[in-house]
C-alpha cells in the first residue's frame, strides 16, 4: 500500500459508509469488540527531577513506546456503554547512574462511554468515556536494582471517533489520558501515559426482528 492508492481507500470506505443503514435505537443492545494498537507517552518530569535531586539527571526522556488494546463494550441505552478495555503499553528511558529504565503498564479498565450513532452522517459516532481498574506497572533495567511490580487502581478518561464503514464494521481513532503512578528506588513513576491508537470495530447489533419489535412497541 502506497500514497498513490490512499484515494481508492478513501472511495472505498466512503461508498461502504453511504451503504450502512442508520440504527434508530442507536447503540441500544449492540455488543463492541474494538482491537487497536498505537503509541504510549509518558510525562515524568516528577520522576526525573526527583532522580536529579538524588544525583541521578536524566540522560534521555524517551520517545515513548508501542501500545495496545482490545476493548469489550454493550449499549445499556442508545447513548450509553458500559465497557472493558484491557490494555498494555511500554516506555523507556536513561537516567545517569543506571542502565535504560523500562516500564511496561498493563491492566483492566471497568467503565461507561457515552456516544451517538449516526451523529451528523450516517456511520459517525464520536464518544467520551472514563474507566478505572486494577494496573500494574512494571519496572526494571538490564542488571540492578531488580525490577519491581506495582498494583494500581488506574484511572482513565477517552475520546474518539468511530466511523461504519459497514453495518457491523468501523474504523476508531482514540486518545485515552490514563493516571497511574508505581513505585522504584528513587520514588514514584509514572506508568500511566497519554495513548493515541488507531484500530478496527466489530459491531454485534440485534437482529431486524428485535429492532422491529422494540420500534412497534409504545
């Protein structure tokens, strides 16, 4: 796939979008499944001035780290989700005195989304969340001091955009700002981050039968 072909992509989904169907009860009783992946950056300055104050400057802030998430969610109501992400991301950087420092985040998030299908078009659907849940964050170097695991209550918040490009099909993109601090030798660091993925949405709505029955009902 190159730059020359991006147009025919774009045709491609614009014409599968124009064939989606509205959802009158919005997301009312649909399962989600979204896979995603992109990148994880995490802000230290705590960390690193707390490091220098202990004859530890940083050396290299890091450029972040890959991520991903596969989330579960069911529409309780046509404009609100409750939702399981289950995610994981990795960073690294250098601070004088020690090898790299790694840290690798991981957990479960418990939350609600709020969204609007077909908003504006047909197939759009921006959304605003929060979640928490356990995290754990992961931290250690090539030699010394040995790693160390933190178990957390992370807290999260998330917008994006989904958008059909068939009637169970979407393409999302998603930031999630996620709040998590773990513990290592010069104090707390941070595991949480700022998370921006790309990824794919599997829609599980109810059948016609269902959509007719609940839309015949007063």
């Amino acid at each position: 796939m190159t730059l020359r072909h991006a147009p025919l992509l774009l045709l491609l989904c614009a014409n599968g979008a124009l064939a989606v169907d509205r959802w009158p009860q919005g997301i009312d009783g649909v399962g989600r499944i979204t896979i995603s992946g992109g990148w994880k950056q995490t802000p230290n300055d705590y960390f690193f001035n707390n490091a220098a104050s202990q004859g530890s400057p940083v050396e290299w802030r890091g450029a972040g780290g890959p991520e991903g998430t596969a989330s579960f969610g069911y529409g309780a109501t046509w404009w609100l989700e409750v939702s399981i992400d289950l995610f994981v991301g990795a960073d690294r950087f250098k601070i004088a005195g020690y090898d790299p420092l790694n840290t690798i985040t991981y957990g479960a998030l418990l939350g609600v989304r709020l969204t609007k299908m077909d908003l504006l078009f047909k197939g759009f659907a921006p959304f605003v969340g929060v979640g928490l849940g356990p995290t754990l964050g992961y931290v250690f170097t090539g030699s010394t001091p040995p790693a160390q695991e933190t178990l957390l209550t992370g807290i999260a918040g998330t917008a994006g955009l989904t958008y059909r490009i068939a009637e169970r099909v979407a393409l999302t993109l998603e930031y999630r700002f996620l709040y998590a601090r773990a513990k290592w030798v010069l104090g707390g660091i941070n595991v949480g981050a700022n998370f921006v993925s790309a990824g794919v949405v599997i829609y599980f709505p109810r059948s016609p039968s269902e959509t007719d029955r609940m839309l015949q009902s007063p």
